[in-house]
C-alpha cells in the first residue's frame, strides 16, 4: 500500500473501495476546462477499472467539449462521452480535481442526481459536496489520491495508466519546482517511470511545443504587462492579459495560452503573478500565482473561484482593469497580529 496523508480516513477509503467494487459501471467526471491533474486523473482510474472489467464513462462539463491540444496525447481519450451523453442519474459518479459542483459545468445535474457521489480533490478550498469525499490538501496533486485508490483496489498501473498519473503530478507540481513537491512526490514519480513511460516524451509534451503563433500573442501579451512595485501595493504584483482579438489575429485557440502565466511569474520584482484570459464566450479567465508571501487561493476563493496557496484561478465578466481592481485588496500580505 502506497503512503498517504492522514487528511482522508479510513472508514472513506473502505467506502470508496467498497461502492466502487459493487459497480457494475462507473461515471467520472473531472472539472471545466481541464488541465493534467484533472485530465490525468480521471483518465488513469478509467484506464484501471476498464482492465479489471468495469464499463467506464468519462467527461467534462465543457459547453464546447474538446481535449486541449497540449493533453491530446494521454491516453484513454476513447473512454470520453460529450456532456450530453452522458448518464443522466449514475448509480455512481467520481469527480476528479474539482473544488466545487459549479466546476463541473455541464454534468451539475447528472452529480446532483447521482445514487453515490465520491469526490476525489487536494484543493483546501474543497466546499465538501458530494456523498464521500477522498480529499487531502496535503497532496501534491488528486492522481496522488488516485494511485492510492487504484492500489487498495488490487489494480494495475500499466505505462498508459502511469503516463496520465505522471501528467497530473508533474503539472500541479510545475515539473516538481513548487511548494507542494515533497518527498513522497518524487517517490511516485520513481514508480510511475518504472512502469514504463519515458519523462522527457511527456516533458516535451507539456512544456516544449507551441504553434508559432503563440509568440505572437506572447508578444502581445508582454507588450501590455504592467509591473505594480512593492511600493505602491506593498508587494510587488505582475500582470497582463490576452483578448480574444490578440488570438483571433493569429488563429490561435484558448487553450494554447495557458502558459503565458510561467513566462509573467519570473519577474523578481512581484510576489503575484496575474494573466488574464479572454475566452470565447467572452468571459475573462483569471490565472494567478505566488511566490509565497501571497495566498492565492484565498483572494481567489473570494471571488468566487479556487486554487491552492500558490496557484489559483477565478473568472470575471468585467474588464481586465476592474477584475483588478477587484482583486487586487485581496493581494495584501497578512497584518502582524496587534501587540
């Protein structure tokens, strides 16, 4: 038995194992507008239950349900059904790396008509809905939780298996150069990569392959940043944004964008890091970033979105100035307590 964090106990793990071993078929789910831990979750615990013979759905809540191009090369993408295909009261539904139900956009309703509600997530910001919940904000990402679950279920982790539990920790750990890389995240790795996959195909994946047109709107992107110095906010705060124009010059989707935000975070003069996103539909997606001083996860909480202490997000209908002007009071450094 894989080590894990105390977070979830016993009496959950038993259940979990229990429902999920009493299924003749399972729903899963993970969050709008997927990254690798999301993606790479569901996928390798689909891949796992339909080797052991369990009929698998999977799916996300997207109004325009595709794949991003940098995740097209996990495995287990025939296991997905659009939103509308999917089982509308599931005897029981798994969700993946999601906070909250509104994260599940689309399949709302089908978790709300769920038999069983089991709720997979490391987020602190979890608001606890579902009817069990594996929830440990102490790991480094949910396909932590997930090999847990697949190894008290007597599973096999094959390389396709691995290579979308890989995914997933090596993107929430930034490649294992985050605050939530521990020891037992470098442990998993080891056992995930003598299952067979090779580190630098995924690697190349993930971070070294854009269109050429994603340094155009890079450049875009860069021409407006705006540096606020500690001075005037008490801390320093980088950020930019991308407009649907900027991609619509260069033909390039949303989701190629999403890594804007590593190229703004390096500026030594900023704690926070914000990039904003104008998606399709309009609505300005808001990725946000520290270095440690500041808890990202909590301003972006109030506001009406999620994240981890270091990396967070929320959306906004309003203008890149007025989401600013919005967050920006919750980027402050805590008060000393009053002596």
């Amino acid at each position: 038995m894989i080590t894990h964090g105390t977070a979830v106990a016993e009496t959950d793990w038993e259940r979990a194992v229990e429902l999920v071993r009493g299924a003749g078929s399972v729903a899963l789910a993970c969050h709008v507008s997927p990254d690798g831990d999301a993606l790479g979750s569901m996928l390798g615990f689909g891949l796992a239950l339909r080797q052991a013979g369990t009929e698998v759905v999977a799916s996300f809540g997207d109004q325009g349900f595709a794949v991003p191009r940098l995740l097209r090369f996990l495995p287990g993408q025939d296991l997905l059904v659009e939103p509308a295909a999917y089982p509308a009261e599931p005897p029981l539904m798994i969700t993946f790396d999601a906070s909250t139900m509104d994260r599940l956009g689309l399949l709302v309703p089908n978790a709300g008509r769920a038999g069983d509600l089991v709720v997979l997530d490391h987020h602190v910001s979890n608001t606890g809905f579902g009817s069990l919940h594996l929830i440990d904000p102490s790991a480094a990402s949910t396909t932590v939780i997930v090999e847990e679950l697949i190894h008290r279920l007597g599973l096999t982790i094959d390389r396709d298996v691995a290579v979308c539990l890989y995914t997933g920790l090596v993107t929430d750990t930034g490649s294992f150069r985050y605050s939530a890389t521990t020891p037992a995240a470098h442990a998993m790795a080891g056992r995930l990569i003598a299952a067979g996959l090779r580190p630098d195909e995924i690697a190349r994946e993930l971070w070294d392959r854009s269109p050429f047109a994603y340094l155009r709107v890079l450049g875009a992107a860069l021409d407006r940043v705006t540096l606020e110095p500690a001075e005037a906010a008490g801390h320093g705060i980088v950020w930019t944004y991308v407009t649907r124009a900027d991609r619509a010059a260069h033909a390039l989707p949303y989701d190629e964008v999403e890594g804007v935000i590593d190229v703004v975070r390096r500026v030594d003069e900023a704690d926070v890091a914000v990039v904003l996103k104008e998606a399709d539909d309009g609505v300005w997606n808001v990725s946000t970033r520290s270095k440690g001083a500041i808890d990202v996860g909590r301003a972006c909480t109030t506001l009406g979105g999620g994240g981890h202490p270091s990396a967070a997000g929320f959306s906004s209908h309003v203008s890149p100035e007025e989401t600013m002007a919005a967050l920006r009071p919750h980027l402050r450094p805590p008060h000393p307590p009053s002596a």
